[in-house]
C-alpha cells in the first residue's frame, strides 16, 4: 500500500467518523438541552484532528512502504504515532464532556457568569418579566419594532418566566397617563415595573454597522438599572436577522433559568398569511386549543385575531369550520364567505384551502375536492386537505384511498385528532379491527381525553359489540360541559347503535327518542327525523308496543323532510307489511321535488320490491346514481333482493356489508337483520353450512336482547342446529 492510498483511506475513515460524531451531538443537543456552543466546540475539535490523522497516516504509510530503512523523518514519526493520535482524540473529547459538566452545574447552581438568574435567586420561577421596546439606531424606523415583537413571540413561549401582556401594561400605561404600548421604552418600561413590583426589564437595541445588524439585550433591575445579563449577536445581513433573535432569545431564556432542553422544544407559529403579528400568535393559539378539545376557546382566540387584522382569511375559514362542526351553519356560511372574500391576499396553499371549503358550505362538491387537490399538488402532505379530501373519498365509498390520505396526515408535522377520528373510522369500515386498535392507541397518546378520541373509542366499542367500552366512551363526553350539542345527540346515538346490535332494543329505541327530542328542541327536525326512524327500526325488531306511535311521528314529519324521513318510512311500512301505507307514499313520491329524486325513486324501488316487481332494482340504481352516498343504500339492496328471491345478490351484497364493522351503526339495527337475510339466502341456496354459520352467529349476538327478541334468537339456533353438519 502505498503512503497516499494510506493517507486517503484513513482521511475516509476519519470523516466518516466525524460525521457520526457530528449527528451523534446534533441528537444530544435536540434531546438534552446541550448549550449553543457545544456544536461548534466539538467541529474546531474535529477539525483539528484532520491533518493530525493525515499526517499520521502519511508518516506510517512511509515506514510500511520502506522497511527498516534509515529515515530523516524518524523524530516526526515518533511523535505522529496512531497511539498518540487516539489518546488525543479521546483527551479533547473527555475535555469536551468536563467542560459541558461545568458548565451545566454553574448554571444551574447560579454559579459565575453563566448561571441562571432563578438558580441565583434573582428571580423566582414563572416571575413577570417586562419587555421594553428594542430602541431602534438604524436608518430603517420599523425595525425595532419589528425586533421588538419577534422577539416577544418567541420569549413567551418560556416555562420559566412571564412576559407582562400588553393588556395588562396598557391598563398600567392608563394608570400613568400613557396611551400606546409601542412607546414603552426602557425609561418608561423601568417605571411601570416599579410600579408593578416587577423583578426584572428587558430591554435592547438594534443597530447597523456597515452592511450588517447589531442586536444586544439585557436583563435589567428596574429600581437600580443594575444589568442581571447582557446578550450580544450579529446578523451579516437583514436575512439573516431572524436566526440572530433565535439565538438572543435562546440566550435570554438560558440565563434566566429555563432548561436548554426546553428552549429547544419551541413550536413555531402557524404559516399563514397576515400582516399582524399578534393575529397570528391569536390564530397559532387557537389551533392548539382547539386540538386540545375547546372550541369554544378556540372560537374566542380567533376573535381575536381577526379584530387585529379583519382582512385574516384563515383566521375566517377556521372560524367557518369550527361554527359548522358546532352546526351553527350561518356563522360557518359567513366565515367562509369572508375567508372566500380575502383569497387574494393568500399564498396558492392557502387559497385552495380557503376556496374549498366555500365550495364545501355552498354545496359544489367537485369544485371542492378540486380545490382539495389541487392543494396537495402543491404539498402532498397538507393537512387539511389532506383530512377533508379523505372524508370525501369516504362518502364516494373510496375507502383505500381515504386510509392512504389520512395515514399521511397522521404521521406529518400537521396531524389533528380529526384526522386520526377519521382514519380510525375509515379502518373500521374496511373491517381493519386491528388496525384501528393500533392508530387508536397512538391517538390517545397524542390527543388523551378530548372529544374526537372518546369517539374513537365509542366506535371501536360499536364494531366490536363492547356496550360497556361505548357506554364508557359516551359518559367521557357528556361529561364536557363544552360538548355540543350535535356531538351529545351523536354520543347518545352509538349508545344505541351497540344496544340495538346486541338486541337491547328498548333501550336503543329510548337513546335514539331522547336524541330526538334533544334535536327538535335545538331547532333541527331533520336530524330528529333521524333518529325517531332509527327508535322504529329497533322497536320493528322487537315487536315493543311502542312502535305504532313512533311510526306515527314518522309520518307526521314526511311532507316537512321527504329526503330524511321517505325511504326510511318505505322501508319500515315494508317490513310491517302495511302495503297501502306504501303504495301511498309512493305514489306520493312522484310529486316530489327534483332536488330529491333519487329518495324518491328509493321509495318506488321499495314498492315495486314488495309487489315482486324485478324493475325495482332498476329504479334502485337510478337512485344510488342521485343520492350523494355511496354505499349508504346497501342494506336496501339486501331487502329489495330479498323480496324478488335473488338469493346470490343478497348474499354479495349482504356479507360485503357484515365484513365492515362499522355498518352495525348505519343504520342502527339492520346490521344484525341483515345477517338474518344472508343467512336465508344461503338456506335458499342449498349452501347449509355458510347458513348455519350466519344463524349461529346472530343468535349468539343478540342472546342477551329484549324478550321480544328471543323468540327470533331461538328460531335461529333452531335452524344453526338443523342446518349444521352432524358427526358420522
């Protein structure tokens, strides 16, 4: 081996080394809270290793290459020796480790100039700290205040001390015969503090030098204007003054107490667009409580954001999409108008977002996913469109690809507890149990005790028929005085989802009755219409005398929602065999408005269904092609089947909808009746064991129901036992 091939093959060595030292340092300083100079301490130091390793290399490539023989270099190889070269390398790393010792147990001791000031006793942990406005010594007269406010930003974000709100000081300025918070001074800010007993001022400035910025601070005694700390950095040109306060805020934080580790663990603020600063702290603030399960918070912040800046698009879409979720749909319609209203102001992220969801509250559903996407052309991992472009996907029964957008969206910087709500959901649905135990499990590790994960969990509880699980979930929401209402009718519906599932039809006919009246007595008929066609449905299978007046409310509410109430109804006079009930309400249908001509020709289907008329399911084609739910009209395939004897249909259709758990609650009790039919069908069919295997199983489920359930429960272990092969 020659000595340049030595020389080179240890370089590579040594910078191979070097960049593990390096990535191995970066990950202790992000996780420990290493000081600001370790990094550039153990670089010099590596630096210096290079030519020593190269010379080293070079010298004893020479002795390999000759031999024994005579050398002039022989007095530098003695002291170039690997050995040598090792123990070095191991004496400035262990210097390295002595020195971050040090310096740690003086800080946080309080000892010498690097300690902290709560460690000296100066100040006491969480104290109110007043920050002045930075004077302004450059020919630019916005950039100390410009200075003045990144830098408040960043300051409260400290766990160790408080920064005085500027509501609070302008109370103070009133009180001292001031007006505006942007001329506290150092002089003024000193005296305000006295005023306040406030320990500690700080206070700086910014000056140019040539092309480049001076940014000094210091913590100060207000009383005696004696300085605790002073902090200086430079910026060698005005891009890069923003690194240049991270790093004087860093330091700010670090010598008045607060860990390094935690210094490091700030979150930015949200990126978008507005021309005020303290909009956008409101704005990051409200998206953060907001995740954390108070809307109403959130709703208050964003207030606040869009009075400092009233042209805030994102601040108006939020608040649109916050009002809808809490179904105050005319507050949700005139955000997003505002926020539609200010698009131009917005960078083209920001624009789709704010154009998508007008569209969504208008009704223009391709002009919305079109938005969606187009969105995620830009950044394939934004979260918002990545969320609702997947509960789109939901709706057009292209659960695949909802799973695939939601998965993104909860492994990206930008996850929410709506979208891991969703894709729990959307796992559910493509009968992925196990898959949804493990995203919920992550879920509440990330989002515990809040509204979207209780639900979760309440649906978890659903496919897998665990009433306690449900019960438990929906008592966790319930019990947040800041639930709305929407989500307590919706609670009180997976009560009686599971109930209905396990034959306890009383009593998911009362959850889905006191949903109802929950509902009219909030002003939304509609979603009462809902729920008392569910109440039928579980009272239909248990042939409960309640029945008959709860159909009646039913009807009474036809001719005021024909599209929520009709194909319900049709279904429910169906299965009671009340054929004139049908046959008028479908001929009723016939009348009805354009907008709802697909529920229309559901009810027709229904009719002809019954009548034996094949054309129905003809007509219930038509209708899935008009009625915006995919997959929604399944359980109506099943019973039209049914009726016209197309035994291989029911069974198709019918275990496609049983192998996704979810369809246990959509709707309510037809999961377990649905088994019933694919059970016959097989019967019919000559297909026995496929049969006694569906009896088998609904029997088992519902073996605890309602007496007026059990008689159904025994007919179907009477014809599991028939039907199931005997032993030879």
């Amino acid at each position: 081996m020659t000595s340049k091939s030595s020389v080179m093959k240890a370089l590579g060595v040594y910078v191979a080394a070097s960049w593990a030292i390096i990535q191995v340092i970066d990950v202790l300083a992000q996780n420990l809270g290493l000081p600001s100079w370790a990094f550039g301490y153990a670089l010099v130091l590596l630096a210096i290793g290079f030519p020593i390793v190269g010379v080293t290399a070079f010298l004893n490539g020479m002795q390999v290459r000759r031999g024994n023989a005579a050398e002039p270099r022989e007095g530098a190889r003695r002291v170039f020796r690997w050995r040598y070269a090792l123990l070095g390398g191991v004496a400035a790393f262990g210097l390295f480790g002595v020195s971050l010792a040090g310096y740690w147990a003086m800080w946080s001791m309080g000892i010498g100039p690097v300690g902290s000031l709560i460690a000296k006793g100066v100040l006491e942990e969480n104290d109110l700290v007043l920050l002045s406005a930075f004077e302004n010594e450059t020919s630019d007269t916005q950039l100390g205040s410009v200075v003045t406010g990144t830098l408040r930003v960043d300051l409260e974000r400290s766990n160790s001390i408080r920064l005085v709100p500027e509501t609070y000081l302008e109370n103070v300025l009133r009180r001292m015969g001031r007006d505006s918070v942007g001329s506290v001074g150092p002089d003024l800010a000193r005296e305000a503090a006295i005023r306040e007993g406030i320990k500690a001022v700080i206070e700086g400035e910014v000056a140019s030098l040539g092309p480049s910025f001076v940014l000094t601070a210091r913590i100060v005694n207000p009383e005696s204007g004696e300085s605790y700390a002073s902090f200086r950095e430079t910026a060698d040109t005005d891009a890069e003054l923003i690194d240049a306060l991270d790093r004087l805020s860093a330091s700010v934080r670090e010598r008045a107490g607060e860990s390094l580790r935690s210094i490091a663990a700030g979150e930015p603020l949200a990126a978008v667009t507005t021309g005020s600063l303290d909009a956008l702290k409101r704005y990051t603030e409200a998206l953060r409580v907001e995740e954390e399960g108070d809307p109403l918070g959130a709703i208050a912040l964003l207030d606040e954001a869009v009075a400092e800046d009233s042209t805030f698009a994102m601040a108006y879409r939020k608040l649109a999409v916050i009002h809808g979720n809490r179904e105050a749909f005319e507050l949700r319609d005139a955000y997003a108008a505002k926020a539609f209203e200010y698009r131009n102001r917005l960078g083209e992220i920001e624009r789709h977002l704010a154009a998508a969801y007008y569209h969504q509250t208008a009704g223009d559903r391709a002009a919305m996913m079109r938005e969606y996407e187009a969105a995620l052309r830009l950044d394939p991992n934004e979260s918002s469109a990545l969320n609702n472009l997947a509960v789109q996907y939901r709706l057009e029964d292209r659960l695949e690809e909802a799973v695939e957008l939601l998965q993104r969206a909860v492994s990206g910087t930008g996850e929410s507890n709506t979208a891991y709500a969703n894709l729990v959901e959307d796992q559910l649905e493509l009968g992925d149990v196990e898959g949804a135990r493990t995203t919920l499990q992550r879920f509440e590790e990330r989002f515990p005790e809040q509204y979207w994960m209780h639900r979760a969990r309440a649906l978890l509880g659903i496919s897998a028929g665990d009433a306690g699980a449900v019960h438990a979930a929906v008592e966790d929401i319930l019990a947040d005085p800041g639930t709305s209402g929407g989500r307590r009718r919706g609670a009180m519906r997976y009560q009686a989802s599971v109930d209905g599932r396990l034959g306890r039809m009383r009593e998911s006919a009362e959850h889905s009755l006191e949903a109802a009246a929950h509902a009219d007595s909030a002003g939304f008929p509609v979603a009462a219409a809902s729920y008392e066609l569910e109440a039928a449905d579980a009272l239909l299978v248990s042939g409960d005398d309640l029945l008959p007046s709860v159909i009646a409310r039913v009807r009474g509410r036809v001719e005021a929602d024909v599209r929520e109430v009709g194909p319900g109804l049709a279904r429910i006079y169906a299965d009671t065999g009340d054929r004139a009930a049908l046959t008028l309400l479908a001929e009723n249908a016939g009348s009805w408005p354009e907008e709802v001509r697909g529920e229309a020709l559901l009810v027709q289907a229904v009719e002809r269904g019954l009548s034996g008329d094949p054309t129905a399911l003809d007509l219930l084609q038509e209708a899935e092609g008009r009625i915006d739910c995919a997959g929604c009209l399944r359980p109506f395939e099943v019973i039209l089947a049914e009726m016209l004897e197309d035994w291989e249909r029911v069974v198709e259709v019918g275990e496609d909808f049983l192998a996704r758990p979810l369809n246990a609650s959509l709707p309510l009790a037809q999961a377990p009746g649905i088994q019933l039919r694919v059970a016959r069908a097989y019967e019919a069919m000559g297909r026995n064991v496929e049969a006694a295997r569906h009896y088998r199983a609904y029997a088992e489920l519902r073996a605890g129901g309602d007496p007026g359930v059990q008689a159904g429960v025994r007919e179907a272990e009477a014809r599991a036992l028939l039907l199931e092969p005997g032993d030879a």
